[in-house]
C-alpha cells in the first residue's frame, strides 16, 4: 500500500513537473542554498524576525505571515521538496492566497 501511494505521488509530481514547476529546495540551490535549512535559518534569511517577515508581505491580505494564528512554522505552509500548502485553508477559503503561495499549474485533485 505505501509502495503504491509513494508510486502515485511520484506519478503526479512528474505530471506537474514539466511546467516550470520548481520545489523550495531547488529554487534555493539556484541561489546557492542547499541542504534543509532549520526555522531559525529560514528566518535568518528571510527578515531577522518573524514580525519583520510579516512586515515584508504586510501588504498581502490576509498577511499569511501576521495573523491570529501567531508565528506559524514556515513548513505548515512552505513544502521545501514538494508541493506547498496553505495551512489557513484547513478553516477558511483563501483561493488567491493559495494561489500565490503554489503559483504552478493546478492538477486535479
Ligand atoms: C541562506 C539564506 C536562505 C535560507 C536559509 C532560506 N532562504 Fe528562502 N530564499 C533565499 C534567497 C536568496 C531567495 C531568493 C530570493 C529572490 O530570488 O528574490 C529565497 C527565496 C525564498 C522564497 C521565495 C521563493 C519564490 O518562489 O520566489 C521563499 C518562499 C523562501 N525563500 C522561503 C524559505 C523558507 C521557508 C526557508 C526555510 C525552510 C528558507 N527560505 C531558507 C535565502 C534563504
Ligand atoms: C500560513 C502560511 C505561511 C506560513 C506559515 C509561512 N508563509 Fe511565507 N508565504 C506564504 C504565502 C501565501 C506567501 C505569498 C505571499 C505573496 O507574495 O503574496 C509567502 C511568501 C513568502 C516569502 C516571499 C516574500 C515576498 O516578499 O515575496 C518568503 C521569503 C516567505 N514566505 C518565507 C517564510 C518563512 C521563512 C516562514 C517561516 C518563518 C514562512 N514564510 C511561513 C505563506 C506562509
Ligand atoms: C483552526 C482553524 C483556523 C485556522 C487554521 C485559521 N483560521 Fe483564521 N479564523 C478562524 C476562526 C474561527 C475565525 C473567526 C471567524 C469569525 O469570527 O467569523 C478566523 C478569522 C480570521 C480572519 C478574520 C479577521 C479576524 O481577525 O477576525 C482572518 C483574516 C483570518 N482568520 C485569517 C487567517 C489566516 C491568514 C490563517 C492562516 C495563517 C488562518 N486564519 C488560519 C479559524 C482559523
């Protein structure tokens, strides 16, 4: 059963691959990051702080980085080898924010 499921998302990764459809891991080996960075350097990287990261999108609405949720780890939302998701959609419905954060084709689902 889990050599099947491995197997199907294997199948529908390769389906999606073709269209420039670029995981975290590898958009940062373009910039010269490898390896799996913890939070911490995520955010070393990326602000200093979570509230200077919320800063950075603050004009994003709702912020995905400044909510009611609190500081939300990075890979509740940010899949660094595989597709990304946006956490928030587990209560609400925020097609466009999902959208930005997974800007790949969509597959059916
Ligand atoms: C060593 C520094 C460094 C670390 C560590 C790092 N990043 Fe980045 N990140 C970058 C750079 C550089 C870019 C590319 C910036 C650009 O192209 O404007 C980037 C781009 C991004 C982007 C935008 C990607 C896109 O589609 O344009 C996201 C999202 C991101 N990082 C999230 C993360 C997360 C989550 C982590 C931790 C798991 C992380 N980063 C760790 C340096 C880092
Ligand atoms: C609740 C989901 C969620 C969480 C948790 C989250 N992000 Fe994001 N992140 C997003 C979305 C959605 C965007 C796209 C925002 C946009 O550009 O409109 C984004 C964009 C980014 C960007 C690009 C910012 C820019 O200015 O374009 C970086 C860098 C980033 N996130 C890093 C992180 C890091 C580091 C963490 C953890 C400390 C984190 N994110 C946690 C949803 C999330
Ligand atoms: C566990 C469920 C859950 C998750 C996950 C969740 N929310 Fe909410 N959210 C709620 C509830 C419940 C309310 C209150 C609804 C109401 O009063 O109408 C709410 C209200 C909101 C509101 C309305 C404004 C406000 O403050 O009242 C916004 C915007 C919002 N959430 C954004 C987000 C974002 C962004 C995320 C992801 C980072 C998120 N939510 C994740 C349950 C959730």
């Amino acid at each position: 059963m889990k050599k099947l499921i491995t197997f199907a998302l294997i199948a529908l990764f390769a389906a999606t691959a073709g269209a420039a459809t670029q995981t975290l891991a590898q958009k940062h080996a373009k910039a010269g990051v490898r390896g799996n960075p913890t939070q911490e350097q995520c955010i070393a990287c990326h602000g200093g702080s979570y509230e200077a990261l919320a800063k950075q999108t603050a004009n994003v609405k709702p912020n995905p980085h400044g909510s009611h949720m609190g500081p939300v780890q990075c890979d509740a939302c940010h899949n660094w080898k595989g597709r990304s998701n946006l956490m928030c959609n587990d209560c609400h419905s925020f097609p466009k924010l999902q959208q930005k954060l997974r800007p790949q084709p969509k597959v059916i689902q």
